[in-house]
C-alpha cells in the first residue's frame, strides 16, 4: 500500500465507472461502497471485459471499452 499512488491506481477505475459507463459521480461512489474490490482490479483486464459480457448477455449493446 505504501507505493499506491491514488491517481495512478484508483484514478482510472473511478473515470471508467463514472464517465464511460456514465454512472457519474454519485454512481461511482455508490459502485465502490458495495464492491471496494473494484479498485484492484483492472478496467482493461477485468472491469471492461466483465461489462462487454453483461451488456451482450443483456442485449443493451456494447457498452465499456
């Protein structure tokens, strides 16, 4: 933990959640209280894919990277 740089390593997760996949502030913030483990995951490796997945199963399209 002492070489974890906020805006290097929550930054990105906390951009995907609010601006890519639209959730905004509020919404990002409300992700993350009820899943904390999202901040060690990675959007390209883990986040994004699982997102794709849903939306596809879901039929709302390709939403995420």
């Amino acid at each position: 933990m002492l070489g974890f740089s906020a805006e290097h390593n929550l930054g990105p997760k906390v951009r995907y959640l609010a601006e890519e996949l639209g959730l905004g502030r509020d919404g990002a913030v409300k992700v993350i209280t009820k899943c904390p483990q999202v901040l060690g995951m990675s959007v390209e490796d883990n986040i994004a894919p699982k997102v794709r997945y849903l939306a596809e199963e879901l039929g709302s399209g390709g939403t995420g990277r």
